[in-house]
C-alpha cells in the first residue's frame, strides 16, 4: 500500500481497498470495557455459586464481591459511554434490543445493576443503621423474593459476560471474529478470571482456598485454552481470517498472542491450577499467581482479538494480484506524482 | 415495490474520479469521508501492465449488516431499499463500521475545521431543508445514501428516477463514461433491470457477506 511519503494521505484508503484491511474502529477502549463487563459479571456469579459472598469481607454491609462487580460493570459502561461519538445521546443505545447486541448488553448491564443492586440493598448499612432492612427479602438469596432477584441478576450477568463476543461474532464482515468461538472464548475467559478474582479475595481476607475451586479453575481455564486453539484451526485458509491468523501466529502480534495469551494467560494457570488442587499448602500461593496470569491474560486475549480483526479486500481479481491503489485525492492534490 | 440499485459496468469505468467529486459536492460529506471514490490497482508488469478501476459506494444491503448491528436504530432500511444513517439519531458506537464488510460507512471525528479562505468555520447554524443532507453532526457516523434526497425530489416533483438529472444519484449524473445506472431492480422494464438482462447477472463484492446487495457490477476485472 502506497502511502505517499510526506505528501497528502490517500484518504479513503482505511475504507474502500482491494487489500486486506485492518479494523481501526475499536481498539484499547474497547478490551478494558470487554474485560470489565467480563469480570463484574462473572465475579458476581461466581460469588453466588461458589456461595463466598458471606465470608469474605463487607463494605458498607454489601459483600465485597458484589461491590467489586457493580465497579467493573459500572466503570466499563462508563468508559463505553465516553467512548461513544455522541456521549449525551448513551441512552438511545437501548433503542434497537431485536437486532443490535449491544442494545442487548446495554439492557443486561441495566437490568444486571438494578436487580442486584435491589437484591444487596437490605444489607446496606451506613452509618451504623441498615436503612433499607426492612425490605422483604434476603440479600442473600436465601428466601424465595431474594431468590428471584438473584436468578434474574444471574442471568443478566451472563449476559454480560457474553454479549461482547456477539457483538464481535454477528456480522460477517471480519472472518476472524465471525464464528461462535469469539462468545465462547469471551465467555470462558470471564468465567476464569472472575474465579481466579474471587479466589484472589478470598486469600486476602484470610480464608482457605477449597480443592474444588482450583479444580473448577483449571477446568475453565483449560476449556478456554481448547476454545482459543480450535478458533486457530478452523477456516484457517478464508480471506480476511488467513492474515489474521499470519499476524497472530507470525505477525506483529505473535509475542503477545503466543505467551502472553497462550502460554501466561491460559496454558500457564491450567497446569497451577490443576497442581494447586493437589498441593494444600501451596494452593493459596498458586492461586494467587493463577489469578495475577489470568487477568492480564483475558484483557490482552481481547485486545488482540479486536487488534486482528481484519477485513478481507471487497473483490479479489480474477487475474494478477494488486500491487497499488491509488486515490482522487492524491491523484488531484499532487498531480504528476505517480 | 420499488427497490433502488445501481449497476456499475466497471469495464467502462476511465477512472476519470468525476463521481467521488460529484458526490463529495452534492453531500458536502465530513473531511476524510469519501462515499463514492474509485478504487484503482495495477495489474501485471511493464511492458503488459493495466490499470483497473474500481467504483465502490454504499451496497444498499438488503440484509444490511449495519442496520443490524446499530443499538441506537440511526441505520434504518427505508422500504424502497434505501440504507440511510439518521446523524441526530446515531450515538457513535460505531458497530456499524465494523459490521459493513464494504468499509461505506464513515465516524465524523471532530478533527477540527478545514481552513478556506473566506469560508465560514463551522457550518451555517440552520440550514435549508433542500440541503439538510450536507449538514453532517460531529461524532455521528454518515454514509452514502443513493442521493436519497435527489430521489424524494424527483418523485414529489413527477421526474423519472434514474433519468431525470434532478432525480438521480450525483455520481451516475456525472459520469462521462455512463458506467453507472441508477434505477428499480424490481421493475423489469427499468434501466438497471435492462442493463442487467443485456450485460449478464450482476456481481456483487464481498459475496462471502451474504448481504444482498442492491449495488451490483458488470465487468469486474
């Protein structure tokens, strides 16, 4: 691709091309909502199921857990909000729930904040007294309304956690990201680092981390690593998936990709994980560590996965290859050059 | 029921980039947003190299990606095929641009203004209905629209669309080559229709996208 040394940009080139192209349009911003949104879900659900929400530390009379997800979720909306053109007219995201999935994750995150933030409230407690204790059910779940509001919350988190990888996954447009291992690998990503974040805390506030935690770890962790490297071998020769494939495994991104995803972020806290729910003493320790590899590992799994997404050229010619574009705005603005 | 195209027979394109100009003056679209360029490539090596061209716009997709992929419901598809972007509506998430495998639609950053002697600044604070479609919101993301205003025109004012130049899309009223034709693909006896029945089926790019495109091609190298 010609780029016209110092002289006028080809300025439509980013758009139109006959070349592969590589998306610009979401980028850092991006992975810390997708990784935010990941782990304010999962680590609400993983409080829930692993039933830590009562041992592991309070603020203002809410599980710490709990607070940590409405955080993550809260920040990363609020960081897609600034991110969006048009911030002052966020609201008009929630317009188009029948196709858009970003309307859909919008409506969960709402859902998600409202619901569990009314399943928590009878335990919020400031300034000494418990102001909404009154309330009929238990913040808990262990009552049939507090049960309710923790199944709708549940499943919003869900939602949450996946919907990112179907915004990615639904339109062809980008080989690479157009195939159900996106949501899968977001999703089991999530699952992971928000079980590592809660073992993290429970480590923190002085409890023991359980065998079958790590085991549920290594299982998830390990199935991310199988969903990651299945993504690898499939279509691996379509237009558009071919160069990302090359930049992931051979490309600019191969370092980051291969150790920082493949080895740090998944097939690392696999094995510590698994090794961890053999070895009592050392669980903690490894569990730990399994939790400061994962993290980093699922925003980068992320990062990368917007950073290749690449669109394939718009025609491919019958005969040859093209070697140059050109455009009007080079051709009439430096008249001669070519 | 009418369902707009354009058939572009790339073999009689000349490169000549009257249409990018044509649109460029029509929509008076944001800096750095080109809805209509042509692409150009060489081919081969001296001394039996060729220089192909090819015009590109907006597909007008009858399963358009972008509306699908638009939370905000800015990307709407009209009933006479018509993909346009509603700027006040639109949010800036731009799920559009990564959903369109065309690359047609365009994010007006605020990058500030082009400077020109003797040109205001910024745009007029109100802007006459007739040329409400040259005025384009910051942070919004715009696109190419068939000239749909052009097309409304012609129809209240009795012009035949796709003939008449008043009721025509810029970029087919000024190509010196004729090798754009705008007009009802459902309508057998239409120009495009016509076109398409002399000249072979029309192709699509991106076919791999599946969306249907109401921006079909003749000639493609």
């Amino acid at each position: 691709m010609q780029s016209g040394g110092g002289g006028p940009q080809n300025v439509f080139m980013d758009q139109f091309d006959l070349e592969a192209r590589t998306q610009r349009v979401w980028d850092l911003n991006h992975a810390v909502w997708f990784t935010l949104m990941g782990v304010g879900g999962g680590v609400f659900l993983a409080g829930r199921i692993l039933n830590l929400t009562e041992g592991l530390g309070y603020l203002l009379g809410i599980p710490t857990v709990d607070v940590i997800s409405f955080v993550a979720i809260a920040v990363g909306g609020a960081i897609l909000v600034v991110d969006l053109g048009r911030p002052l007219q966020f609201w008009r995201a929630f317009v188009n729930v029948r196709t858009s999935w970003i309307s859909w994750g919008a409506w969960s995150d709402l859902i998600f904040l409202v619901v569990a933030g009314l399943l928590v409230l009878p335990a919020l407690s400031l300034g000494g007294s418990e102001p909404f204790s009154g309330l009929g059910w238990d913040p808990h779940g262990n009552d049939g309304a507090g049960l309710a509001l923790e199944i709708v919350a549940g499943v919003a988190a869900v939602v949450v956690m996946t919907y990112a990888g179907a915004v990615l996954a639904r339109p062809r447009a980008i080989p690479y990201w157009n195939s159900p291992a996106v949501p899968l690998q977001f999703l089991l990503s999530s699952a992971a680092m928000s079980v590592s974040l809660v073992m993290l805390i429970e480590v923190i506030a002085g409890e023991p981390v359980s065998a079958g935690q790590m085991v549920l770890l290594g299982v998830l962790t390990a199935a991310l690593k199988v969903a990651v490297v299945a993504h690898l071998r499939t279509r691996r020769d379509a237009p558009g998936k071919a160069q990302s494939l090359q930049r992931l495994l051979r490309g600019r991104h191969r370092f980051v990709f291969v150790w920082g995803v493949g080895v740090a972020g998944t097939a690392l806290p696999a094995v510590l994980a698994f090794v961890g729910a053999g070895a009592a003493g050392a669980r903690d320790a490894l569990a730990v560590i399994c939790c400061v590899l994962l993290v980093p590992g699922g925003f980068l799994l992320r990062l990368i996965t917007l950073r290749v997404g690449i669109y394939p050229p718009v025609h491919i010619p019958s005969m040859g290859r093209p070697r140059s574009s050109a455009a009007p705005a080079e051709s009439l603005g430096t008249a001669g050059r070519r | 029921m009418t369902r707009w195209g354009m058939v572009i027979d790339a073999a009689r394109c000349v490169g000549c980039q009257a249409c990018t100009v044509a649109c460029k003056t029509e929509n008076q679209s944001p800096l750095d947003a080109w809805y209509a360029p042509v692409v150009e490539w060489e081919e081969g090596e001296f001394p039996d190299a060729t220089l192909n061209y090819l015009p590109v716009l907006c597909n007008h997709c009858e399963d358009a990606p972008c509306v699908t992929a638009c939370p905000s419901g800015a990307l709407k598809r009209r009933d006479d095929g018509i993909v346009i972007a509603d700027e006040e509506v639109c949010i800036g998430s731009r799920a559009c641009m990564t959903a369109c495998p065309y690359g047609a639609l365009h994010f007006f950053e605020d990058r500030g203004t082009v400077s020109v002697e003797g040109a205001p600044a910024e745009p007029a604070p109100s802007v006459p209905e007739r040329y409400a479609h040259q005025s384009h919101v910051r942070g919004a993301v715009s696109k190419c629209t068939y000239c749909a205003h052009k097309i409304d025109f012609g129809i209240e004012n009795g012009l035949e669309v796709g003939v008449h130049p008043l009721a025509t899309p810029a970029c087919v009223v000024t190509c010196p080559a004729e090798c754009r034709i705008f007009g009802d693909l459902d309508d057998p006896d239409s120009n495009v229709s016509q076109y398409l029945s002399g000249h072979g089926p029309g192709e699509v790019l991106r076919p791999d996208a599946k969306t249907l495109p109401s921006t079909q091609y003749v000639g493609l190298p």
